[in-house]
C-alpha cells in the first residue's frame, strides 16, 4: 500500500500561489490539501511560492514548509536555483519527488533536476494568454505551454483535475497513458442560519481578474432589475481587477444593485453561499470550478458556461444547475432561476447531493497514489486511481 511507501520520502511542491496569497483561489486550496494529504501519509512536504505581504518569507504551516520568494513572474527561475542548489530539501537532506504546478507556465524543474516530477495542471489557458498578456508575452506563454513544456515534461507524469482538463491536454500532445485524473473534493459546510435570502440574491465568488468575466453577472443583474426589483448581486473576493469592476458597476449604474464584498473571511463567504438563491459563475476557463461544490453544500445552484470546461463535470446540467454557451443564455438561466419556484427547489437538491460526491479524502488518495507510483518509477492513467484500493 502507497501509506508505507511515503513513509520518510520528501516532496516539493513549486506554485506561483499559495492560500494565503491575495490571488489565491480554488487551484491553490487544491494544493494544499493534496500536501496535507502527503503529510498525513509520513511525508515531509515543502511547497516553494511567490512571496506576499500576507505572510513571511519562511513559515511551517499544518505540518508543511513554505519557501517563499520572488514575484508573480520572477517566482519561476527563483525556484528552478533553490530546487538545484538543494534549498528545498526536507531533513534527510533530499527531495524525492517535484510537483510543478503548471499555471500556464510550469517552473522548467525538469531542466534542473533528476528526481522524479509530477506535472498538476487545472486547466489549459489557451482563451486566457491574449486576455491577461495580450500582444507578444501573451503568444510567448501560449508556445511555452502549447510546445515547449509538453517536449520538456514527455516522459513525466501527469496529473489534471478533471476529464475536461485532461482532453484539452491531449490535444496539446501530452500522451492520455500519462495522464492521472484527480478530482477536486468539497469542504463539508453544515447549512446555519440565517437560511436564503426573502429577497432574490444572487452570488458571484472567486479571484477578481479578468478571465472570471463577472462583468457578465453585472451586465445580468442589470437586465434583470426590473422584473426583479429587490434582486441583489454579492460579489466576493478581490484580485488586481477589483478597481476595474468597481468603475465597470458606475458605468452600468448598478451601485444600488451590486455589494463588492472584497476579501472577507471563511464563515461570511458561506454566509452569502447560504443566502443566496443561485451562484454565476461566468469565468471564462475553470478546471473545476470549486465554489461550485462549495455553494452546493448549501443547496445552491450554480449557472457556468460549459466551455469552461471543468464545469461540465462539477455541474449536472439540469439536475445541479444550468450549464449555457452564450452571454445572452447566461442571462436567461439567471431569470429562469431566480424566477422559477420549482426548478430552483429542484436544482438546488440536486446541488446539495452533487456535493457530496467529491470528498478531499478521496482525492488526498488518489493524489497519494499517483505520488507512490511515480516514486516506483510507474506511470498511471486512472481516474481517481486511490478508489481502486480498498
């Protein structure tokens, strides 16, 4: 069984975020938790990030080392000089295994390094490069990661979040045999009150950056105020688009219709999930979609766009929300909600039961398998391979 086998072993973890990060966001809780699975297997763990004024250069955090140094981009080749000299090693005085975190660009640790290397990847940023770096940065990082990385990593094991993560990976030449699929789990929430809203309440939760695209729940509430008069729009989060969306809400005259929650603590944000009648999510690319599952465990529905892609498995359309393709749909599946007694009743059943399909239990151990796999030099293509096991 892979438990004994990490018994002893170091693992670090190379990613531009952590949670503490005020960009962090679902990809970064994800990683965590897989490292604290890892712990919990005997595993001494080291996840290296950018640094932040969050939180220090150094810390131990649930049993876990946190390196921190550089900036959004410098992190890069920060880590690929601490992985080679040896400043990650756990206290054996060894690393036995990288996870390179691939967020667009992964940290080039197979340039840099013999030992083995596990490449998470959430999602494919095609549509994303022209939109966060648009000119030619923008056509560099998308030949970084639609050539270079899948030559560079072409021996190396793969992980991704989804099915739908893994097709598009595919498609960019990464073998499917290499390719482990380890979904995302769901914190369990206990429902509290205050309980929804009386009035119609509609949430929008994750990183504010441009390719979330909530001007598309905005431009939505807006053209539902008048046959919804007390309809309101919670946004939750903060991101370096935050002054953007702030100008984009007094452009469209919705400063009455849209609170901008900004960064709020863990138990206020389930407070909005619990009030509110659906969750949008307009993003325009997610791997998975964690507040999905999250507004889920308080039975409510969500409204994505199916090209999203990951969100075509963390939602069932028609059973847990609506799944939609163009702006104007969007629109539409947020009125049929919020107006539809009925059907609000029966997806957000549906949302509460979906959610509890995909525990972080299952995923620390699929994710734990595909680490004892890599570290016997096998290669597995699975999904949740740690199911098999009993």
């Amino acid at each position: 069984m892979y438990e004994g086998s990490l018994d002893g072993r170091h693992v670090v973890f190379l990613s531009w975020r952590d949670t503490a990060n005020p960009e962090g966001g679902g990809a970064e809780r994800y990683l965590e938790k897989m490292a604290e699975g890892l712990v919990e297997r005997g595993c001494t763990v080291t996840i290296f990030c950018a640094a932040h004024a969050a939180a220090p250069p150094e810390e131990t955090r649930g049993g876990i080392r946190f390196v921190r140094r550089g900036t959004k981009l410098s992190v890069y080749p920060a880590g690929m000089r601490a992985l080679r000299r040896g400043d990650l090693d756990g206290p054996q005085g060894r690393t036995d295994l990288v996870v390179d975190v691939q967020n667009g660009l992964p940290f080039f640790s197979r340039m840099v390094t013999g030992v083995p290397v596990i490449v998470l990847i959430h999602h494919v940023h095609r549509e994303q490069w022209p939109v966060v770096y648009p000119g030619l940065s923008g056509r560099i990082g998308w030949w970084i990661e639609r050539r270079f990385a899948p030559r560079l990593y072409r021996r190396e094991q793969y992980v991704a979040v989804s099915r739908a993560t893994r097709d598009e990976m595919v498609a960019l030449g990464i073998g499917r045999d290499r390719i482990a699929v380890v979904h995302n789990g769901t914190d369990p929430y206990r429902a509290v009150d205050p309980g929804k809203s009386p009035d119609p309440v509609v949430a929008v939760v994750g990183r504010l950056v441009p390719h979330k695209q909530v001007e598309h729940a905005i431009d939505a509430a807006v053209a539902l105020q008048a046959e919804l008069p007390s309809l309101r729009l919670h946004v939750v989060g903060s991101g370096w688009w935050e002054a953007e969306l702030a100008a984009y809400v007094e452009k469209v005259g919705a400063g009455d219709l849209v609170v901008l929650e900004g960064h709020v603590t863990e138990e206020h944000k389930h407070e909005v999930y619990e009030r509110a009648w659906v969750l949008a999510l307009p993003s325009l690319k997610e791997g998975w979609g964690l507040v999905i599952g999250e507004a889920g465990m308080h039975a409510t529905p969500a409204v994505a766009y199916r090209a999203a892609g990951g969100t075509q498995e963390s939602i069932e359309d028609g059973h847990s929300g609506l799944l939609v393709d163009t702006q104007a749909e969007f629109t539409d599946a947020l009125r049929r909600l919020l107006t539809d007694t009925e059907l609000r009743r029966r997806l957000s059943s549906g949302a509460l039961e979906v959610s509890h399909r995909f525990t972080w239990t299952q995923s620390q151990r699929s994710f734990a398998e595909v680490v004892s796999a890599r570290l016997d030099g096998r290669i597995l293509q699975a999904d949740d391979p740690g199911t098999t096991r009993a």
